[in-house]
C-alpha cells in the first residue's frame, strides 16, 4: 500500500501559477474520481474543476474557497507526511482483520483536492480524499479513518466487481434497486466498520475525535445509541420491503442510501458489530464475501434486537 499526495501537490501549485490544470487533470488520482462520477450519471470535464474554482456549482463545487484554506491544506499535507509510514501500517493491519485473504500491496490512497461527493470514493483503481473536505480540515486524523474506509470500498470491489450493478440507470426499475439496495448496504457497511478499531484506539487522540456535527460522526454515535438503532431498523425493513415488486422514487432510495439516515452505514454497520459481539470475527470475515444480496438475507437476523415484538 501507499499513499500518494501528487494530485494534491498539482492542485495547490496551480493556485499558484506554478502548474497547469492539465496535470492535474490527467494524474490517476482523478481517473477514480472520474469513474466513481460515471457511475452516478455525472459528466465531469476539466471545466468543471475551472469553473468549481471560479465559485460556480459543478461536480467540484466548494473549492471556490480554497485559496483562503491553502494553507490549512498544506498543513495536513505535512501532517500526513510525518505519519505516512504509521498509518500506512495501521490501515493495513485493519483490513487484514475484515479481509486477511486479500492482497492490498498494490492499494493506493490518493491524495487530492476536489470533487464534492463527500469525503472520498474508492473503486477497483485505488481509493481517492479530498483534503479540502471541511472535516478533514478540522479533524486530521478522518484522514487515517477515511483512508481505511475508501481501501475497504477497493477491497470489496476486486472481489465482488459490483460496480457494474450500481449504474444510474439501476436506480429507475425495480430489480435494479434491489440490486442497488443489496450491494451498497453491504459494501458501506464493511467500509464503516473497518476503521471503528483505528477510531477505538484513538479515542480523541489529539483533540482530534471531539463531537462534530457532520455525517461521519453521527454515524459512528448511532452505533452506540440503542434509542434509535429501532427506528433505523424500522426505516430500513420499510424500504427494503418495498423493492423488488415495483420501483420507488429513485430520489427516495438516493435518500435514503447516501443521505438523510444513511442507512447503509448505520444499520448495515449494525448488522457486523452485532454479527462479531456475536460470532465473532471469522462471521464477520465470512460475511464479506457473500453476495451483496445474500449479505441482507443471512444475516437479518442479527437486526432482531432492535425490532418491536408488535
């Protein structure tokens, strides 16, 4: 594994008259990127990232400030850097827990600037952050815990190639939201739970792991909250009912995948943490390599705890 910090390089020198876009635009770091746009429907140009810097909404949206937060990037550069040699070692001691079977030698982390789907995305070409992402701003060691999440997503695609499920167009029939339903409950669950060791033995290292009010925090607080795993579970079971028979609104499912409740990482995650306090590690390792579909099948059971006897 390694950890590559180019693309970000590239990025900041532009602000700086001292590179050109085309670099930037060309390294591989922004080939994942590209490809995790494609599979949502979206077309990014690199005139997408000119007018993302000149203030205007595009797929590169809120970089428009980065001039002012150069030097807060350069920063975790650095930070990373001092680190690199660690949290390598630590990223790849935590996915040999979920997937010791997995060869990860060949893993990249790209470090870069851009793209506004969240934290980062990782498909079969490696794993890609965005360090202008306020949380990694305000919270350095997400870099650690994201790394390990987006090498997880690399992970499960090499082994299940389950990106050829999750096209936009799957998100308007029936069966293909099943699929959908299936495949990114089970890779954002893996995904979540493959750092929460990282984050355990951190436990606010730094100042680091504060309360914040973002996503990713939240996620990992629902885990430790039995008053409203029930109503989760109750949203998922609803959902996960409905598909299959006859479509629902695509923005619903995107809803509730991506946003709102975030069901995947917080329900799907249940399911494992239940799963190990249970059976144990090997379970969970065995887990991983089910289909997606069987995946929520086999392992439903674990969500009975948190359901009404009504």
């Amino acid at each position: 594994m390694r950890i590559d910090a180019t693309a970000a390089e590239r990025f900041l020198a532009c602000l700086d008259v001292e590179g050109s876009l085309e670099r930037v635009w060309e390294h591989p770091a922004y080939d994942v990127v590209r490809e995790h746009a494609d599979l949502l429907g979206r077309d990014i140009a690199r005139e997408d990232v000119e007018r993302g810097l000149s203030g205007e909404d595009t797929a590169f949206s809120g970089v428009g400030d980065l001039p002012e937060h150069r030097d807060r990037v350069r920063r975790l550069l650095e930070r990373v850097r001092s680190n690199e040699a660690a949290w390598i070692d630590r990223i790849e001691a935590a996915l040999e827990r979920v997937a010791p079977d997995e060869d990860h030698a060949d893993v990249t982390v790209f470090l870069g600037v851009g793209y506004d789907y969240g934290t980062g995305v990782g498909g079969e070409r490696g794993a890609y952050l965005n360090l202008h992402a306020p949380l990694f701003r305000d919270a350095p060691r997400e870099v650690l815990y994201t790394a390990a999440h987006e090498c997880s997503h690399v992970l499960h695609e090499r082994v299940h190639r389950s990106r050829r499920a999750l096209g936009p167009d799957a998100f308007e029939d029936p069966a293909g939201q099943r699929t959908v339903f299936d495949t990114v409950v089970h890779t954002e669950a893996f995904a979540t739970y493959t750092p929460i060791p990282l984050r355990r033995a951190d436990d606010g290292a730094d100042g680091d792991q504060g309360e914040r009010d973002d996503p990713v925090a939240e996620d990992y607080a629902v885990l430790s909250d039995d008053d409203r795993l029930p109503d989760l579970v109750a949203t998922y079971d609803s959902l996960r009912a409905s598909l299959g028979e006859s479509a629902v609104p695509p923005d619903r499912l995107f809803t509730h995948l991506f946003g709102g409740q975030r069901l995947p990482y917080r329900v799907g995650t249940a399911i494992l943490t239940g799963l190990e306090a249970t059976r144990g590690i090997e379970a969970v390792r065995e887990a991983f390599y089910c289909d997606p579909d069987e995946f929520t099948a086999e392992y439903d059971w674990v969500l009975d705890g948190y359901r009404s006897d009504e």
